[in-house]
C-alpha cells in the first residue's frame, strides 16, 4: 500500500508542462493533449501523470498523428513535476496542389514530400507547384513517396541553369 500512497503524492506528479521549438502549433494545444493523455490510472491504482510512469511514446505518437506541422518530438523530464516536450516543425518547401492544374486547392509540402498544412493563396509563385496525385487522404500523406527527394533534386539542377520552373507534372502513372 505505501507504493500505492507513494505513487498519488503530489510531490511526483507532472503539473507543468513547457513547449520549445514551436511557432505555429501553439503551447496550450500541446499542454492541452499532453495532459488529456495522461488522465486516469494504471489498474486503477497509479496515476497516469506519475514523472515515473507517464505515458511518454503514447505522448509523442499522438502529437505527431495530431498536429501534421510537427516532424519531430522528444519529451523530458525537467524536474521532479514537470516535463519539456521539444518540437521541430515543419518548413514548407513546395506546394502540391490537388487535381488538375488549373485547379487552386494547394497543400503546403515538406523537403521530403510530406503533405501538412493547406496553403493560402498566394498571388505570385512564392513556392513551386507539384501537381499529380496521391492515394487516400491528402494531409498526413507523401506525395511520390520514395521519389519526391530525386524529383525534387532534378528541379534544382534546372534552376542551377538559370531556369525558373513554376509547376511540375506528374501523371498518374508517376513519370510527368
């Protein structure tokens, strides 16, 4: 039973939370997720936001599935009630834009081709266009996975010969 006493001390249990690294996912979205996550007990009898016990990968797995701005996530101990969750977010690198490419639905990409964000409108060619499809949903997705790094390096070679490419094509076999 002390272990059971031990383990609900105040003494031990996470009540401050401090994000770094983000700009645009806000602190209290985080904090807000963090703690939802470790409600309840283990067997009834351990509190989930034990320092010692708290679901950590649970923790960062969810803030990765929820916030598609995050590429990265570490959680920390910082004392003996308080945790540091570290994000690195995501830079957009291109856009994607979704159907045909007359069409201004556009994504916002990332330099491996992850799909994350939509963009706004943008009224000059701010970004590069990829146009081309994906399969299932559009955001959480790749779009050519295992190529946009090869396609992507092709582009820049092309603009290393003074040339502006705005949009790239690809069809919906994958060869442009």
């Amino acid at each position: 039973f002390s272990l059971v006493y031990i383990s609900h001390s105040n003494f031990f249990l996470i009540n401050k939370i401090t994000v770094v690294g983000n700009t645009i996912v806000t602190s209290s979205e985080i904090e807000n997720l963090v703690f939802k996550e470790m409600e309840g007990k283990y067997f009834s009898l351990f509190p989930r936001n034990h320092i010692l016990l708290y679901p950590k990968k649970t923790i960062e797995q969810k803030i990765l599935s929820s916030f598609y701005w995050v590429s990265n996530v570490r959680i920390q101990v910082a004392g003996k009630d308080s945790i540091v969750v570290r994000l690195k977010e995501r830079e957009p690198k291109a856009l994607w834009c979704d159907g045909q490419m007359t069409e201004e639905k556009c994504y916002f990409l990332d330099s491996h081709g992850f799909i994350f964000t939509p963009a706004p409108s943008f009224s000059s060619d701010v970004y590069i266009r990829y146009f081309g499809k994906v399969s299932g949903e559009s955001l959480g997705n790749f779009f050519l996975p295992e190529r946009f790094t090869k396609v992507t390096v092709f582009v820049d070679l092309v603009k290393e010969r003074d040339l502006e490419p705005l949009t790239v094509a690809i069809d919906e076999y994958g060869d442009g």
